[in-house]
C-alpha cells in the first residue's frame, strides 16, 4: 500500500513537477509575451506619430489648396480624404492600444496565478484544473494577439495608401506651382511687347516733328503735294509711288483710295511675290487707314501689325487729299519699322 502510496505520491510529485514546470515555461513565456506587447506599442507610437504627421500634412494642403483658389480645389478633396484617413487610424491606434493595455493586465493576472499555483502544488486537482483553465485563457489571448496583429498590418497597409496619397497631392501642388509660373512668364513677356509697340509708336510719331526730307510727315507731303494727286490723273500715279519706294527702303507699300473707298492705285515694292491683285480686293471703307483720315481730315495712324507682304511688324500712316474744303482721296503709305531703324541707324 505504501509502495502504492509511494508511487502515487511519486506519481503525483512527478505530475506535480511537471506541472510546475510547466508553469514556470508558462511564466516565462508570459514574460516574453508582455515584452513581444510592449515592443507592439512602440510600433503602434511610432505609427501614432506617422498619423499625425500626415494630418499635419493634409491639413497643410487644404489650406494651400484653398489659397490656389479654382486651381486648387481638385487635390483640396482629397487633401480632405488624407486628414480623415489619418484621423481614423490614429482612432484605431488607440482602440489597439486599449486592447494591448487589458492584454497586459490579463498576463499580469496570469503571472500571479501562476505564482500561487506554484505554492499549492499538494492541490493537484485544483492545480490541473486552474491550469487547464488559464491555459484556456492563454489560448484566448493568442488568439486575440493574432488578430491584433492582423489590424496593425491592415493599419500599416492604409498608412501607405495614405502617404502615397500625400504624395500625389504634394505632386498636384508642384504642377499648379508651375502653371503659375509659366503664366507669369507670359504675363511678363505681354508687358514686355505692350512697352516695344508703345517705343515703335513714339519713335514714328516722332518724325512728324524732324524736317528731314526723308521724314514720315515729308514723304506724305510730297506725294499728296504732287500734281497727278491734286489734279486727280490717277493713271500716273504708278511712277510717282515707285520713285517715292525706291528712294525710301523702309516703305512697303504706297497707294491711294478715292472719296468713295475704291482703292484707284496700289504699287508695292520691288520684290513682292505675293499676289497685288488679290490685295487690290480690300475694302478700304473697312480700313481705319482709310475711316480716320476722312473723319479727323488730317494724319492717321494706324495700331502695329504684321505685315501680309513680309510677316515683319508694320505701321500705316495715311492723310487726306483736300481739295476745296472736300476730302477728294486718302493716301495710305506701309511702314517697316524693323527696316525704319536700320535706316536711321545708317544714317547716324
């Protein structure tokens, strides 16, 4: 019976040992479990931080956004989207934290009921019961561990959806940035071709008030002055245009359009290729050449253009033809300003 009872108790101790030493495995691994915990809110502090970064970032580009005004409003929604999207995460964070928190209490737990099962190993009933029972509880929480690590990887998964989001809406910010730019750019190179036509202008008008014989004013003078323009013998018009051309480079074109807005003559300069006839078709009642001369009946000047003959920056300057209180014709004569310069250039 002893022997019996002998090993029993051995039998018993034995179990007893084994259970203690499987509890002693249990608190060991229960330590390396709070530890494993405790690096996992380091993790979920770092990506607290990231959140908040990022909803410093959103809320960065709302207002830049805002500040673009209509340019800005596209990527203003989805900077909107990035700010709720780091508020949800930093609210799921906390929600983790809770649960790693009532983690550590319930190790805590277990770690002191593991002590006092090591101090009542004789009760080894309750010892196998109590220990079934918490390692029920040890199972549990593995598999709550396995389940918040599977939300920390799915937070992990939207924080990087999150920062490429951020990254295209810094990308938006940088495009908009250079279309500002290139705007500027244009701005400025407008200003800059409103103040050349504004000098063309000045330095034209201008030679109204030279006597040089080669001067605007002098020219018109001439031809309107010329006896086949005052006695209206419009059929010799052709020499006395091509001399006043041949004499004066920077003329394109000279010609003349009667009372009634039909243009009697049009000679261009030498080396023309283009087509006369087809310019001959221009309406000169259409013209401000034309208009502003009969109405003001003196000096009209016309705004810069292109030229159709040379494609190169071009100012008309017509005058009336006044014959006893009538306006009987309006001479018209094309100025190159490109070549005008040169000239006055050579001259000096």
């Amino acid at each position: 019976m002893a022997k019996k009872g002998g090993d029993v108790i051995e039998t018993m101790t034995s179990s007893v040992n084994t259970v203690h030493e499987s509890i002693l495995g249990t608190a060991r691994q229960n330590i390396e479990t709070v530890e494993q915990s405790k690096k996992i809110d380091s993790v979920l502090s770092v990506m607290e931080d990231v959140a908040t970064e990022i909803h410093l970032l959103a809320l960065n580009a709302s207002i830049e956004s805002a500040g673009a005004g209509e340019a800005g409003k596209r990527f203003g929604v989805i900077a909107q989207e990035i700010r709720e999207l780091a508020d949800n995460s930093k609210n799921s964070i906390d929600t983790i934290r809770k649960q790693i928190l009532d983690f550590h209490n319930s190790l805590n737990t277990s770690v002191l009921s593991i002590e006092v099962i090591s101090h009542k190993v004789s009760e080894m009933s309750k010892v196998v019961k109590e220990a079934g029972h918490y390692f029920k509880e040890l199972f549990a929480l593995i598999d709550q561990s396995a389940l918040y690590a599977k939300n920390i990887s799915g937070a992990t998964a939207q924080q990087k959806i999150a920062s490429e989001q951020v990254v295209a809406v810094m990308r938006d910010v940088s495009n908009v940035i250079n279309l500002s730019a290139n705007e500027v750019t244009k701005i400025n190179a407008s200003v800059d071709q409103l103040m050349d036509v504004s000098l063309i202008v000045n330095s034209l008008i201008n030679t109204f008030k030279t006597d040089d014989k080669r001067a605007i004013r002098n020219i018109l003078e001439e031809i309107r002055e010329a006896p086949e323009v005052v006695t209206e013998e419009y059929s010799k018009l052709a020499p006395l245009f091509q001399e006043s051309l041949r004499l004066n480079s920077f003329l394109e074109a000279i010609y003349l359009a009667d009372a009634k807005g039909h243009l009697v003559e049009l000679i261009m300069e030498d080396g023309f290729k283009g087509d006369v006839e087809e310019l001959k078709k221009v309406n000169p009642l259409e013209r401000d050449w034309f208009k502003n001369a009969m109405l003001e009946k003196e000096v009209a000047i016309t705004s810069p253009y292109l030229s159709l003959a040379t494609g190169e920056l071009c100012i008309t300057f017509s005058v009336p033809v006044i014959l006893n209180g009538d306006s009987r014709s309006v001479i018209g004569i094309d100025v190159n300003y490109k070549r005008w310069i040169r000239d006055k250039e050579n001259e000096l």
